[in-house]
C-alpha cells in the first residue's frame, strides 16, 4: 500500500506504521468520521494461505469482543481486492518494550501503574472466555499519556476452542513463552499469566530472566530453571513486589 491509496472506498492510507510476519499495518485517515486509524492488511504473500487468514478472522473475532479502555479497539474489517484488512484505534506512542529500552530504570511506582493497566486487560480478556496467547510488551502500546492498550489477539483463543491450539508449535515469542506452550501443550489462562510475570520482570531489571542461543534453548531454560532474582539486579526492588513476579 502506497500514500494516499484507499481502502474500503474510506481509508486513506497516509503511512506504513510497521510490518509483520502476518500483516501490514498503515496509518490511514477516516474519511467517514474524519479521524485518524491504523489499519492492519494481510500481506500479499499470504492472501491465500487459509491458516493465516484464520489467524487474522479470529484476531478481528476476539478484539470485536473486547470492549475495554486498556484494549485496542476494532472499529471495522474488511477485505480489498482479495486482502483482508482490519481497521482499528490509532495509538499515537511506542511499543513497551521500546519504552523500556529508552526510559530503563523506570520509577516503581510507573511500573506497577502500567501492570495495573495491563492486568485490566487481561483480566477483561479472561472475563470473556479470551486467552490472548502471545502476551510481551512488543503487543503492549503506551501513548504520551502513559496509558496502556494491548494488542494483536491474532493468536488468541477462545477457551472452549482449544481444537485450534497447534500442538509442539511454538507461537508467541519464546521469551514470554509459558513452560506449557513451550511443551507444545493447550494454553490457558494460567499461561497468560506466567507470561505477565516475565513482563513485569522485564519492567523492574530491564531485561528478560532467560537468553540463549536460540528458540530451543531459551524455552527449555523456563520450564527447568528458577526464575532469577529481581532485587539480585536491584536490591532496592520491595520483597513483596518481588514476591509478585515469582
């Protein structure tokens, strides 16, 4: 998609915001309601692949589901000469593992607000029978207001339809990965929340608990090692928010 192209006779494409292993997303203006919106397209490449085109039905599904301040909101889904494409709220910020890189050490204080931010969404997800699956702050935006708002529920699933969790695939990134989808077992809530955990960790040291050489290594660190201590990195971290990530 170029400058100036439309979609859905609506959406005028004004920039690309970012690419990815499923879609494209754009910057666009509403021509209807005259307000800006990021919309997401399946890439060209896979516009025939039916398991993508699931993923991508089931991301617009779950959102559309989900109506919550701390959520990125799906205002319209489409398809344009063969392509998918989702229309969703524009959030004009960075990712929160960019704001980690850029603003690390982060306030106390900060980083529990952005996890009280965050834990309302996925408790709101949760409250609607929604397992996001793919929890890291790469999914997680904060605007120049501090406020949170998670997205791309591209691999989330419903909890009675367990039937599409692909077993021994590792889906998500295998830093936040719990040590049951690492096992290629049926996520559940719990998962969500083990890879809450690894968020916050991330938060308080600025790094996450395991690397390794490769997917593998790293997957096989979380379900065999001990979480490493927060206050070994920062003894001034309280025991009792220490005690909240083991």
């Amino acid at each position: 998609m170029n400058p100036g192209d439309m979609i859905g006779h609506r959406y005028k494409i004004i920039r690309s915001l970012g690419e990815g292993g499923m879609a494209n997303v754009y910057l666009a203006y509403d021509t209807v309601l005259d307000r800006r919106v990021s919309v997401k397209v399946l890439r060209l490449d896979l516009r025939d692949d039916p398991n993508t085109k699931r993923r991508f039905r089931r991301e617009a599904m779950s959102a559309t589901k989900l109506n919550d301040p701390h959520i990125v909101g799906i205002f319209d889904t489409g398809e344009e000469n063969g392509l998918q494409y989702m229309v969703m709220q524009y959030v004009q910020g960075t990712d929160l593992k960019a704001y980690i890189k850029a603003h690390y050490p982060i306030a106390l204080p900060q980083v529990i607000d952005i996890m009280e931010q965050v834990l309302s969404a996925v408790e709101a997800a949760h409250a609607h029978g929604i397992i996001h699956r793919d929890l890291k702050p790469q999914n997680i935006l904060i605007d120049e207001n501090k406020n949170i708002k998670i997205t791309d529920f591209g691999i989330a699933v419903a909890v009675s339809q367990n039937s599409l969790t692909q077993t021994n695939t590792l889906m998500g990134s295998v830093h936040y990965l719990s040590p049951e989808q690492a096992r290629g077992s049926i996520a559940t809530k719990k998962s969500d929340i083990y890879s809450l955990g690894i968020i916050l960790y991330e938060l308080l040291t600025g790094k996450v608990p395991f690397e390794g050489e490769n997917a593998v290594s790293i997957a096989i660190k979380h379900f065999r090692e001990e979480i490493p201590s927060v206050r070994s990195v920062n003894p001034h971290i309280p025991q009792p928010l220490e005690n909240v990530v083991i």
